[in-house]
C-alpha cells in the first residue's frame, strides 16, 4: 500500500497550498487532470521524468481518501 504522507506535502508557499509531490511543484491536482484527460502513467512519467509510478498512486490515494471523507451537509430552508 501506498503511504501518502512519504509521497506529498502540503506547504503554503507551493502552489498556494495545495498538496504537492514531495520535492516538486506538480500537484495532485495537475495529475488527476493529466489521468482525466486520457493520459497513461506512462506518457505521464515520460513528460515528467522526476515522477515516479508511487507518485501517481499516492496521488489518486489521496483523492480517494478525500472523497471517502467528503461530507455533504443540508441546511434546513
């Protein structure tokens, strides 16, 4: 299984916060964009070589997870 936490990092002042390969600027955002648009992981790590296959797992681990603890509240009208 893939740890997360040895993988990304969050830090304010990269990217404005949002969570990061670890000793890089691409965001698991910017991943999970290059997989929905019909990218392999392989194209993935050829156009960016400092990515590894852990990389992108972690990063859809963390969506995942994200989704997994998304909560939607309703208000009373």
């Amino acid at each position: 299984m893939i740890n997360i936490q040895e993988r990304l990092s969050i830090n304010p002042e990269i990217r404005f916060g949002k969570p990061c390969i670890k000793g890089t600027r691409i965001a698991v955002w910017d991943i999970l964009g290059w997989l929905a648009s019909g990218m392999s992981h392989e194209e993935i790590i050829e156009d960016f070589p400092q990515l590894t296959q852990e990389d992108i797992l972690a990063s859809l681990a963390f969506a995942a997870n994200r989704e997994e603890n998304t909560k939607i509240l309703i208000t009373a009208a």
